[in-house]
C-alpha cells in the first residue's frame, strides 16, 4: 500500500503535551517520525467503520492529533463540524509500533446519493521535547498531513470509480487559451489526474500539474504550448485509484 509521510510543516514553541494549538501552515517539506499508510481513504456509506494505519519507526515517540474538515484547509481541531466521528482524536505512538484510527460515519447530515462528497483527513505529528537541549525558546517543527476521504454512497461501486478514468471527454475551450486543454468528468466519482501528456512526433507535451476533477464537472490542464492542432495526436493521462496507485490512460476523443 502507498505510503504518505508529509504534506505541509508547521512551527511552534515547545509547549506542554496537553496544550494544542492551531498553526498557519508552512509550505515546506520536513520528515514526519509517523507514517500513514494510505494516501487516500474511500468511505462506502454502508460499511459501519474504515480504519486508518499509523507506524511510527522513528526510536522516539510521537504525539499524534488527528480530525476531519469539509475542505477548509486552515481549519484546526476544534473548530470543525463534519458528520463523522475520528477515535481516538489524540493518540501516542511509541517508536517501533503502530496505532489504527477508525473513521466511522454519524449519519447526521444529508449528503448527496448520485455522486460522491468529499472531506479531508488532517493528522498532525507533533514531535516530544528535546530534553537534549532544554531551550525554552527552542523551535520544534510538526508535521500535518492532510488526505482525501471520498464518502461513496450504496448506488456507486468501485468498479464504476474505474470506468469513470475512461469516460473522461477532452476538449479545446473557445474561451481558453491554446495553452489550455479542457476536460469533463460525467461521472458521479472524483477524478483525481496527476499529469496529462500529449504525444507528437515521438515528444511529449506534459501538462504544468494535475487536478482533481468533481463528478459533473469540468476542469483544465494548462501547458508551456499546445500544437496548433493536436486532433490525430494521442492524448496519455495518469489518473490515481482507490489505492493511490496510477493507471495510465490513453486517449485521441477530443474536440474543438
């Protein structure tokens, strides 16, 4: 299973163990001491609990605090109100072992029954005190991770998620730059694109980054320079599973 270590960093003062605060984001990369073995969790609605792995294979323990957003990514610990319930909210994971959080769905909210929602898991690895070198000014550096969790309805199958990677319909748009390629998801699943390459000539055109594109909607991958006309050229995606892994797609259905 793929394995996520960090996303963002964040800065603090070394505080007590009991006092946790929310921190603006820091956008660098750092190493995390807990490991998260997932780098997305898929939530069937008719399944009573999806549980989450955690490995801590540092030699010194971790701190971890953990809670659920709507998509707000400066939300914190207690400020955030989601119909699911995160167990246990802060943990300690001893070094060379592991810990499970378990996600369990409240039923409490009315969300959509044709198409997937999405929410985000934040974990934050928060490091124990450098005994080391007891500087009361001493900066620590903890670790947040946030991942996708896709709340899938009884109607939607993972086998439908799979299909849904190849009923993607690429187009120009009018409106847009040529640098700009367009596509629409019909499905009722989120797509999650990493990159998109075209080929011509035995070169590749590769789009500036991915994104993830919400069921019924359309989104747009931008280049350095598209062909003038790109209609006979094959259009090679890769999009991410259930299981973060990446399936290359290809492709030549694209219209003006």
């Amino acid at each position: 299973m793929s394995v996520v270590r960090n996303l963002h960093q964040r800065a603090y003062k070394l505080l007590p163990a009991c006092i946790l605060l929310p921190f603006a984001v820091i956008a660098h990369q750092a190493n995390a001491n807990v490991i998260i073995h997932a780098t997305r969790v898929i939530y069937p609605q008719d399944q009573r609990e999806v549980n989450i792995q955690l490995t801590n294979d540092a030699e010194r323990p971790s701190l971890i605090q953990s809670w659920i957003d709507d998509g707000d990514d400066k939300s914190s610990f207690n400020n955030t109100s989601v119909p699911f319930v995160l167990t246990p909210p802060i943990i300690r994971v001893e070094p060379n072992s592991g810990q499970t959080l378990r996600l369990t769905w409240t039923g409490g909210a009315s969300l959509p029954q044709d198409k997937e929602s999405i929410f985000w898991l934040n974990i934050l690895d928060i490091p124990p005190k450098n005994t080391d070198t007891p500087d009361a000014n001493m900066l620590q550096m903890a670790i947040r991770s946030r991942l996708k969790v896709f709340f899938r309805p009884p109607a939607l199958s993972a086998e439908g998620a799979k299909k849904a990677f190849y009923d993607l319909q690429w187009k120009y748009s009018p409106s847009a730059p040529k640098t700009v390629l367009v596509v629409n998801n019909p499905s009722p699943y989120f797509v999650n694109i990493s990159n998109v390459k075209i080929e011509r000539n035995k070169k590749e055109i590769k789009s500036l980054k991915g994104e993830m594109i919400a069921p019924g909607s359309a989104a747009e991958f931008r280049f350095t320079a598209l062909p003038d006309n790109i209609k006979n050229d094959e259009i090679r995606y890769e999009a991410i599973n259930d299981h973060g892994s990446v399936i290359t797609i290809k492709t030549t259905q694209k219209t003006r």
